[in-house]
C-alpha cells in the first residue's frame, strides 16, 4: 500500500509539471456535499457540466478521478459524466475527532491537459448511540451520610457531532437519589448523583441505579450504565435471638457431645459489627457442668452425665454479643427437659405346667404361665409378649403382664416330635426393649397310626415240591408311632374257602411276619391261593390293617409224557396198514401224548427211529403226524418197525416211548375192518358221552334263554331304556358256527361241516379290548375250524374238527391255559390266567399250544387234533 501512494503521488507531480510545462494547464476548485454511509450509486454532483466539458469527449480526454487517500471512495461514469459514490463510508472513520470532514479529490483530463480540484463535504448524520467507558460504576457512601450530598458520574462519548452528540443524562427511578447535569463543562454536561434521603444498611445494603445518556438527533439515540451504590455499615444495631426462650429436650443418659440445641441470634451489622459470640450468663454454674455451648455456633452440647431423676429439667441464660466498638449484646432462656430413657428391658419368666403333652391335645391346653415386668415407666413400660415363628402354640393375656402360652393347633408327633417356642417380651419404648425365653415342649405319642403294608396285595411264588416248614416270604409294616404302640403282630385272619384247609398248609409267624409252607405242593393239584393277613399294633385301642396275599405254586418237570389211547391202551397191538401205492407224504397215523406239567415242562416234541437203511418215514416233532417220505419200492419191507419217542422241554427233560409196526398191504380194500382189536368196555355211557350231552343240554338251554329274552325285549323295550344294556344275540357264520352274544360275554358255537362228526365247541368271548376275532376262511381237505380268541392272541390256533369238545367254565384249564398263551400282552395273559408275569412271559407259542393240544385228549377225546403253526 505504500508503494501504491508513492505511485500516485509521483503521477501527481508529474501531471502538475507536464502542464505547468505545456503552459495549457486549467485549475478550477468544485465543491460537493454527500451525507456519510450513503449506499454505493448515489449522486454526487454532475461534474462535466460544473467542468464544463462534454460528455461525448470524456472518454477520449480520459477523464478521471485522483485522491490523494489510500483508496478512493468517488468515481465517474464517463458517460454522463455524474460523479457518484462508489463505496458507503463512514465519517466517523474518514474524519476521526473532528466537527468537519472534507475529502480532497483531482479530476484530470488531457488533450489538453487539464487538472481540477474537487472538494466533496462529508455531512455528519446521527449513526451512533452515546456509550460509557464503563459498563457498571461504584460508589461506596456511609449509612450515616446526609441527604444533599453530590456524587460526580462518568459522562458518555458520542462519535457524532453538533446537535446528534449528547446532549442530557437521566436516572432511573429510585426513593433515595437524583441527578443533576452540569452543562458549563467544555467538553459536553456532565452528570452528578445527589442524595435525597438517609441510607440505612440494613434494610438496603445495595443500591443499583440505571443511568442513561441522550443525544439530540432525531431520532434520538441513548446509552446506558449501571451505577452500583454500596452503603457501608456501622456498629448500630445489637444481636437479635430468633426466640427470647427455647425448649428443648435431652435423653438421660446421652452420651457427652450429644448436641440438643443451637441457638440463633443475627446481627444485621455487618463484618466486626455483626459477628456474634455466645456465652453463659453468670449464676448458671450448674448448669454450665451438665451443658456447653459453642461460642462462635452457639451450639448447646451435654458435657456431663444427665440423670432424669436427679434433674427432670434444667435453665439455662444465654448471652450474644457483637464485636463492634462499643460491643451490643442481648440474652435469652433456654429450658432444657430431660426425657426418660427405655434403659430398663423387659423382664420375662416362665413357669412350665407340663414339658410333655400328648399329641391329641385339645386347642387351649395350657402349656406354661408367663410373668413380664419392666423397671421403666409410660410406654417405656408397656410390654407385649409374642411367639417367634409359626407354631402350633399362642400366647394368651390372663392380667395385666400375666400370660398363658396354650395350644392353639392339631399336633403330631410323627411330623414333629419336639417344639422350641421362642417368647419374646417388647416394650413400646424408642428404641424398643426386648427380653427372649426358649421353652422346651415334648410331644408324645398316642396311637393315632395304623401300621401299613407297602402295598395292598402282594403276591408269592413257591416252587411245587419245595419242602415243608421253607420260608417264602417276610411281610413287613411300618407303623410310624412309637413304643407299644409302634409294636405291631401279624395273624391270617381270612383264607380262601374253595381250596382245602389252608391251615395245614401255611402259617405266619406273629412277630416277624414270615410266612412258612407246612406243606409240599402239587402245581398239578393247586396252582393258586388266597388269603389276607392282618397287622395289628399294640396300642390302646389297637389299630390295624390287612395285606391280600396271592400264592402262586410254579410248576417243576415232575411229570413224564403219557401217550394217549389208542397206542397205549393196555392189550392193543400198535400197528397200521398203508397201501403200497402211497404217495410221499401219505398219513400213516397220529401220535398223541400229554404232559400232566405245564409251561416248557410240558412242551412235547416227537422223534421217530427207523431200523437203518430205510429212511422211509418222518414224524411231526410237534404234530405227532407220521408220514411216508417217499414212494414204495420192492426193495423195501412188508413190515416197518418203528420206535417212537415223545420228549417234553423240561430240565431236566422226561420221556416215553412206543413201538408200532407199519405193514404196506396191496389194497387197503382187502382188509376187512379198519377197527383195531381193543378191548371193549364195558361201560355203556362213556364220559365223553356225559360232557356232550351236558354241552348240547347248555347250548340248548342258553339259545332258548336268549330267544325268549329277545323276543321280550322287542316288546317291552322303550328308547333310551335299556341304551346300557343289550339282549342276547346268536348269530351263524359262514363256516356253521354259531355267536351266542350278551351285554356282558359272548359265546362262540362251532360245528365240523361234516355232520357225521359234528363236534361243538364253546368259548366265551370278552368285549373291549378281548374281543374275540374269528378267520372266516376254512380249510377244505382236512376239515381244520379255527376258533375264536381274544384279540391280544399274535398267533393262529387251529383245531381238527375230528369229534372234539372242550367243557369252558371259568376256573377250567383249558381256558386257563389259552390265556396263559397268550404271552404277548401281560396284562390280557394275567387277566385269563390269574398268573404271574413270570408264568406268562415265558411260555411259548409253540409250549401253549402244545399244552393245550394235550389238555385236549387229557378230556379223553381220542380223534381230535390240534394244529399248531
């Protein structure tokens, strides 16, 4: 920038020599005038016409404008020669401290070469508020200084001049000064605080006071400062106690340093004048050994030991006191009240009617007599008695601090045995008092406990032809009392009518319970029994319970497989006949054995020996079927020997054994009687007669009864009567079976379809989940009719309608046995059998079937035959 003014200065110089030179030179001065802080653009004056100069020849001549400032605020437009402002100015920046403000500026032109002075007068406009140097000014006056005195103020400055400068001050409002503006200073009016009314500190220590400066501009422009008068104290007021007596209340017994009080007095002074200390006033000494005070808080604190009895309230005078020059002081009474401390607990003491009382205790036995007292007074005094806990006990009030701890719910012993009931005595004291006492209370027994079985039915397992005075099994009851009435006898006090004497069969000893056989048994004989023990305690009255006890005899391989007739009547020769011209596998006969054991004991198999070298038959190890392997040949005997072995699956295992001779004839038509020369009997009414006379008499007697009951009712029944209920109904089946239906059972009625052998058999079916299912296809070559049975049978049984009959009654065996096979649903197999699990999960298919095949012709029916798959 300097270089720049350098620069313009030396093109100044020149210009004023080159035309002082050429003798062309023309000087003429233009005065303008333009307010300040105009915007850019506006007019200044039309300087080719004060120039007199034409406007088509500013351009050419190079008109322009020279100031001698760092920067020029005018310029021109050369095309119509205005000047005109070229940037806003502030005067107050252009002309600092001055009334006047002029910028000089140059106007030059060439051809010729001509330079004109212009002035352009700055006209102050009022853009600017007086302001004071300081924002806040203090003063500090005394409380005690008279109205009337003056306060000179610090006067505002205005960068305007003339009239738009300050031209007056004013206060704001307030009840204890004024203003004065003094006018005869050179440099502007000046303010001055007057004071109209006496201070006081201490209702108004500070006073803050607005003074504003106004210029003369229109319109008017002002500041503002703030005056700050601080009034300053002195020593003319005394301390004031907040109350002229306090009350206030200490415990005895309060540890020294307890503070029960602080006093209050204020000064309004201020500094020395309003600090106050606190003292005793003479004559308190003795107050002045229980208490001290603090001087500078005036905190009233114990110092020695206070006893309410000794003093039940004590006086004390106080005395505050400034610091001022001279000192003020003032006094009060502070009257302390010493409160009773709960430092007595209560007293408690029990007596004990009865440490033992039975379990069977009304509510409102007494148990103990409870006695309280306590030293204290008032509330302090006043105690209640309590029990810790939930217990079947409570305490009850009889007189004043006299209580009775009682029953107060159903005790027993078995649960708990021992009571300790924790009594506790309070006291309505702050902080309560409390005194405890443990009371000891024995519950004893009554006999309130039956003795118990751990479950309702047991069952027992013996094997048959274990020897007499065995211990089978060891009952045992708990009974959960004590003593006598925890000693407990066992008896059989019922037995089982349908099987003999059981009396001489088993017995119990009284105190152990261990049951003993006083026998051997005979699976064959008695496979079950029942009888009921009971157990009785020795309490006053006795209580007891019974056990149902289930003895069931386990069968042992005791029995050897008998062959049954005809190949083992006595005098009969064991012999058939076959025709040479035999197929393989013709049937040559069947062997038939029983087994009077059951189970595996009595699973048959069948083996056959042949003299060597003929290998001509085989033999069903199941069936019992003997059958040709092959054809006849001339090679082979008239006459075959045969040896037969029927084994059962024992352990250890039994067998029998028959011999029968086969003869191979040319024609069977040659021999002139297919009977076997046997023995006749001479019985005239056979038992098998017997049982189908009683089968058909049954059926016959049942078909009725459910006929006559249908009929009956289809005339009575109305609907909904009998919706629980159905008649009897007897169906036919495609193989020539009847159904004999009930609500309760169903009987199944099966003929052969050959009606020269027409055997009927009967089986009861059970609803539910054991209805019986029967197989509707039947065979056509060997006349084989498959029975009912329950539907947790897996397997098929069939029998050969040959002449067979099984008498079903509930407890028979051959029912017994067909549920025993039915070994794949215990429970359906206990159910039938009456077994245990262990009976039933071990028989076979193949053992219950053959078992059943032998129980079969055990009834002495000679031409049946029993199929198992």
């Amino acid at each position: 920038m300097g270089s720049f003014k350098q620069a313009t200065f030396v093109w100044i110089l020149l210009t004023f020599l080159l035309s002082y030179l050429a003798g062309n030179v023309m000087s003429r001065q233009i005065v303008y005038t333009v307010s300040e802080e105009v915007s850019p653009g506006t007019f200044v004056g039309n300087l080719a016409k004060d120039l007199n100069l034409k406007v088509d020849d500013l351009e050419a001549r190079g008109l322009r404008i020279v100031s001698a400032s760092t920067k020029n605020n005018f310029a021109v437009n050369l095309k119509t020669g205005v000047l005109y402002v070229k940037e806003t100015k502030d005067r107050e920046q252009l002309c600092p401290n001055t009334h006047t403000c002029t910028v000089s500026l140059e106007a030059i032109v060439n051809n010729p070469l001509n330079v004109y002075s212009i002035e352009v007068k700055i006209s102050d406009i009022n853009d600017n508020s007086p302001h004071f140097a300081e924002k806040a000014q203090y003063i500090h006056i005394s409380e005690l200084t008279l109205p009337g005195t003056k306060f000179p103020l610090l006067s505002a400055e205005d960068p305007d001049v003339g009239s738009n400068s300050v031209t007056t001050y004013k206060v704001s409002n307030n009840p204890f000064f004024g203003l004065e503006v003094n006018t005869d200073a050179e440099s502007g009016p000046s303010p001055e605080l007057v004071l109209q009314k006496a201070l006081d500190r201490e209702r108004q220590s500070t006073i803050q006071l607005v003074l504003t400066a106004v210029d003369g501009g229109k319109p008017s422009r002002s500041g503002t400062t703030s005056v700050i008068v601080t009034v300053l104290d002195v020593n003319d007021n005394a301390p004031v106690f907040s109350k002229t007596m306090y009350k206030a209340q200490v415990l005895e017994n309060a540890p020294i340093g307890t503070t029960i009080l602080k006093l209050n007095a204020t000064d309004p002074d201020e500094g020395l004048n309003g600090e106050v200390v606190f003292k005793f006033k003479q004559g308190t000494s003795k107050a002045s050994d229980l208490f001290s005070i603090n001087p500078d808080s005036g905190l009233i604190a114990v110092k020695g030991n206070i006893d309410y009895e000794e003093n039940a309230a004590v006086e004390l005078r106080v005395e505050a006191k400034d610091k001022g020059q001279p000192p003020k002081s003032s006094q009060c009474k502070v009257l302390v009240e010493v409160v009773d401390m709960n430092d007595n607990p209560p007293e408690l003491m029990v007596t004990s009617l009865a440490s033992t009382i039975k379990e069977d205790s009304k509510v409102g036995t007494a148990v103990a007599l409870i006695t309280i007292s306590d030293k204290d007074g008032g509330k302090n005094g006043i105690v209640h008695c309590n029990i810790v806990g939930q217990v079947p006990f409570k305490i009850e009030s009889s007189y004043k601090n006299y209580y009775s701890l009682v029953v107060d719910g159903p005790l027993d012993r078995e649960e708990i045995a021992n009571y300790n009931i924790t009594i506790i005595a309070s006291d309505e004291g702050i902080p309560s008092l409390s005194s405890t006492s443990v009371i000891t209370v024995h519950i004893s027994d009554v006999n309130d406990n039956a003795p118990r079985f751990p479950e309702a039915v047991k069952n027992v397992y013996l094997k048959e032809n274990s020897p007499a005075g065995a211990i089978i099994a060891t009952l045992t009851a708990q009974d959960p009392d004590i003593n006598e009435n925890a000693h407990i006898s066992y008896t059989i006090i019922s037995r089982d009518k349908t099987v003999i004497p059981l009396v001489s069969m088993i017995d119990i000893i009284s105190e152990s319970g261990d049951l003993y056989s006083k026998q051997s048994f005979n699976y064959e004989d008695l496979k079950s029994f029942q009888f009921v023990v009971q157990t009785t305690d020795s309490g006053v009255p006795s209580l007891s319970s019974n056990l149902t006890v289930n003895v069931f005899i386990l069968d042992e391989n005791d029995n050897s497989p008998v062959i049954l007739p005809p190949y083992s009547e006595p005098g009969s020769v064991n012999s058939e006949n076959i025709p040479y011209s035999a197929e393989a596998g013709y049937f040559v006969a069947k062997i038939r054995a029983v087994d009077a054991d059951s189970g595996y004991n009595a699973l048959l198999s069948y083996h056959l020996t042949e003299p060597k070298g003929t290998n001509l038959f085989r033999i069903g190890s199941s069936t019992g079927e003997i059958r040709t392997k092959r054809r006849m040949s001339d090679n082979d005997l008239k006459t075959h020997p045969l040896l037969i072995t029927v084994s059962d699956n024992g352990e250890p295992s039994l067998s029998a054994t028959m011999s029968m001779d086969v003869v191979v004839v040319e024609s069977l038509d040659d021999i002139k009687t297919s009977f076997r020369e046997v023995p006749v009997k001479e019985e005239s009414f056979s038992d098998l007669n017997l049982y189908l006379l009683i089968a058909i008499v049954s059926v016959s007697v049942i078909f009725l009864l459910s006929l006559v009951g249908l009929i009956a009712v289809k005339c009575y029944r109305t609907d909904g009567s009998f919706s629980r209920y159905s008649a009897p109904v007897i169906s036919t089946h495609p193989d020539g079976s009847w159904s004999y239906s009930k609500s309760t059972q169903q009987y199944d009625v099966c003929f052969s379809s050959d009606t020269m052998k027409s055997d009927m058999v009967v089986f009861p079916s059970i609803h539910g989940e054991d209805t019986f299912t029967r197989t509707q296809t039947l065979p056509s070559t060997e006349k084989v009719r498959r029975f009912w049975k329950p539907s947790c049978v897996k397997k098929k049984l069939e029998f050969n309608s040959m002449e067979i009959y099984i008498s079903v009654r509930q407890n028979s065996s051959a029912f017994l046995f067909m549920a025993i096979f039915m070994r794949q649903d215990w429970n359906c197999c206990r159910k039938y059998s009456k077994g245990s699990q262990d009976q039933c999960s071990g028989i076979s298919y193949l053992a219950a079937c053959v078992w059943i095949q032998q129980e079969i012709f055990r009834f002495g029916f000679k031409n049946g035959s029993v199929v198992c798959e």
